[in-house]
C-alpha cells in the first residue's frame, strides 16, 4: 500500500501489486519517475523525474512533509515505505 499526494491537495491510496509495480508508479505520478528518500525514516518519494521540466504544480505538502531541501516536489507524488519497493 502506497499513499499518492495529489499537487492540487487531497490524497488516495495507491494499491501496489508487487508485479509491474514500475507502471503503476508511472501512471500515478504521470511519466518517468524518480525516486529519491524521504525526510521519514523507512519511506521513499515517487515523483514525476521530469515534473519541473513539465511545469507541473509544486506539490507543498507533500514538500514540506517528506521533502529535506529547498528545491520543490512537483506534481502527484506517491509516498512509499521502502523495503515495499522491488
């Protein structure tokens, strides 16, 4: 299980099957992804790698709850524990 944080507010639950979890991910933040840790010990972040070429919504609250540094989180990200990523 898997929590998407949506640019424009809200969230959802993602549910990650463990085959093709790649196409999931890509289809719940729109495009290739990145994925980089989290500031919450054992969770990991899937965003858009092309978010801020795209010029996708700055995403603030899923910045300012998982994110460490200055440069934004850009559109839909999902929120993962990391041991649940193949």
């Amino acid at each position: 299980m898997a929590v998407i944080i949506h640019a424009g507010g809200g969230d959802s639950a993602l549910d990650l099957p463990q085959e093709n979890q790649l196409a999931h991910l890509q289809k719940a933040v729109g495009g290739y992804i990145e994925v980089v840790p989290s500031k919450q010990d054992g969770y990991s972040i899937v965003c858009n790698e092309e978010g801020k070429l795209q010029n996708l919504p700055i995403n603030y609250r899923a910045t300012m709850l998982h994110w460490h540094t200055s440069d934004p989180l850009c559109g839909d990200v999902v929120i993962i524990r990391t041991k649940d990523l193949n």
